[in-house]
C-alpha cells in the first residue's frame, strides 16, 4: 500500500505539502495540488487517518457529517444529537457534507484525524471506500436517516413506507388518479426507498407511475423548481405532485406560483420531510413527518453504546402522514363558540365527500 512518502516522491513535493492539499489548505498552489492529486490517483493512496483513529484514550468528542446543513430537517436533527451528547458527557463537531461524497469523506478524514471516540453519518451515497475501512478497522459507527448497504453499523432511520402508503390512499380518496413524484438522488437510500414505496403503493390502488411523472431531484430546492416545470410543460400534467424532500418541495411551489397555478385548485402537492414552516405557506402542505428528534437522540444512544463496548442496536421508527390542505383537503369548520347541545355522535354522521375537481374516477 503507498504512502504519503510515496506520494510525496511522485508528484515532487515535500510530506507536508501532501498534507496540506489532503487537508483542503489553500496555502498549495496549484500545481503543486494537481500534481498531489495526481500522484494519490496514481498509486491508490488513502490517508491512514482510519489506523490513527483507533486508540484507548477517550476524547469524549463525538463526530457528525450531515448531508446539507441548510436543509432543516438535518438542522433538527444535528440539534438533537448534540442534546443528547451533551446530557452523555460528550461534545460534539459537525462536518456539512452539502450533498457532495468528496467533502463527506473530507469530514469524515479530518474528524478521524482529530481522534474523535465515535462517529455519525448520513451518507450522501453508498460507495465510500473510507467509511467501509473505519467500520472494518473498528471506529465505533452509526448511520442516522440513511445508511450503505454491506457496511456492517447499525442504521437509525424512519420507516416511511407506511407512512406513504397511507399518503397515497389519503390521495386517492381525493379522487386523484394522476400522481408524480420528484424523486431523491437514486445514488441514496432515502432516494431509492421514497420512489420505491411511492411506485408500490400507487401499484395498490391500479395505477402506475409513468417515467413522465418521475421526476430525477437531488434533495435541493432548485431540483424541485426544474422537475415541476417539466410536469406543468406536459401535454396531460399530473394532478399531484409528491415532492420526496422538504426542499425540493419549496422548490415545486416555486415553479407552480410562477406559472399561476393554484395550489390545491391546479394541482396538489404534497411532501416528505415536514418543516416547521409548511403550516406557514398558503395553503399548509401535507407532509410526511419523521420523528427527527428521537432520531438524533437515539443515533446517539447507540453510538455510545458501541464506544463503551456494548451492542449498539439499528432502530427503525415510523413517519406519520400530516394532512393540512395542500391536496384539496376540506378546511375544518371552526367550532361554535356557543353550542346548544353535545356533539352528535361520528359513528352516526354521513361522512362528508371531497371529491377532486374535474378528475377522473377510474
């Protein structure tokens, strides 16, 4: 296996010049970091940074590479990581991979450099040889929301599935029958996973999901806006439209105000990921919620578990599907303020039909 002398030795520079330019310093000209860059291609090199962070001294750090800090259900949950390290006597640093695998794997170095007792990762997707080396050289690991297959860790996420089917059948009891979907990055298991359930549990009810209606996002907003054009540019355009991030999903009301489309009148839409700031929009979006908070707390849980040498158990807990009024939904009337007898009984009340305009009922 090369190392950082051999490195050194082929592209003409000195060890510490390699270091830098692993390190992201902006001191390395240019040259000098291309000529690094292509010397590590050349031999294989891969930083010993997985062999270095295996000691018996604690620091009691904790190290987090989340997949976009600006999203903000990952600025949930890095907020309830730290909260919970923090009641377990641990500190914790935060590497913001930004959707990018070559700065994952950056955080991922510099965190094992600085002797960190654990780590926490998203992965923004599944081949990073450096992570399946930390998890067969023993680093104590945990991924959080998503996870790569064939690394042995436990995985702490949300099962959203369930919570999909029962968005679908929230659907179809509107009378909808056209559904998209703006898909995450298939390189991602969240991405596959979301596309998945959604293909499936259209599948339940008769209807497919053309390749028209699949959208290809990439957890950005932008993405959304660009794939919601696309739908609105068709010849027959979905009636809904399931947005399978936060962000992507503001990106979607983004392209559907810009044309003059009235959510829900035009098109409905709905999303994975609720935020805070759905309740606020007009009208409030449907969203799928994962418990984020339980997450973060329980990631944590399980990667102590693993630094002190106990089993650090997977866990998977549910999403839950959050109705408002983003698909058509009837607006709940506002109870009487003076009411002159008690509530009639459900079981006896007609239930109160919503059917979607001027759709089909196939």
């Amino acid at each position: 296996m090369a190392s950082i002398k051999d490195v050194a030795a082929e592209a003409g520079v000195s060890v510490a010049t390699v270091s830098r330019v692993l390190n992201d310093h902006p001191s390395v000209s240019a040259d000098a970091r291309a000529r690094v860059l292509a010397a590590v291609g050349a031999l294989g090199y891969r930083p010993n940074a997985v062999a270095r962070s295996l000691r018996t001294d604690q620091t009691h750090t904790l190290g987090l590479v989340i997949s976009d800090v600006m999203n903000p259900y990952f600025t949930e949950l890095a907020r309830s990581v730290e909260e919970e390290a923090r009641a377990l006597g641990y500190s914790v640093i935060i590497g913001n991979a930004d959707e990018r695998p070559d700065l994952q794997d950056h955080h991922v170095r510099n965190l094992l450099d600085r002797r960190i007792d654990g780590l926490l990762v998203s992965p923004t997707d599944g081949g990073s040889p450096l992570m399946l080396d930390a998890a067969r050289a023993g680093t104590p690991m945990v991924f959080v929301d998503r996870w790569i297959p064939g690394v042995d860790v436990p995985v702490v996420r949300a099962d959203g599935r369930s919570a999909v089917r029962d968005l679908v059948a929230h659907l179809h009891g509107l009378g909808y029958r056209r559904l998209a979907i703006i898909a995450g990055p298939a390189a991602t298991t969240t991405g596959r996973e979301r596309v998945e359930a959604f293909r499936e549990a259209l599948g339940a009810y008769g209807l497919e999901l053309p390749d028209a209606y699949t959208g290809q996002g990439d957890f950005q907003a932008e993405s959304g806006r660009r794939v919601t054009e696309g739908f609105l540019d068709l010849p027959e355009p979905p009636e809904v439209v399931f947005a399978a991030d936060n962000l992507m999903a503001l990106g979607a009301l983004d392209a559907v105000r810009a044309r003059g489309v009235r959510v829900p009148d035009d098109i409905a839409l709905a999303a994975f990921d609720d935020i805070p700031w759905f309740v606020h929009t007009d009208p409030p979006v449907t969203a799928i919620a994962q418990p984020t908070g339980e997450l973060g707390r329980a990631a944590v849980r399980a990667l102590v578990a693993r630094i002190e040498g106990r089993p650090g158990e997977s866990v998977t807990l549910p999403a839950r599907l959050v109705v408002r009024r983003s698909c058509g939904e009837p607006v709940p009337a506002p109870p009487d303020p003076h009411p002159v007898s008690p509530e009639p009984d459900p079981a006896q009340t007609p239930a109160v039909q919503h059917p979607a305009k001027n759709r089909s009922q196939t």
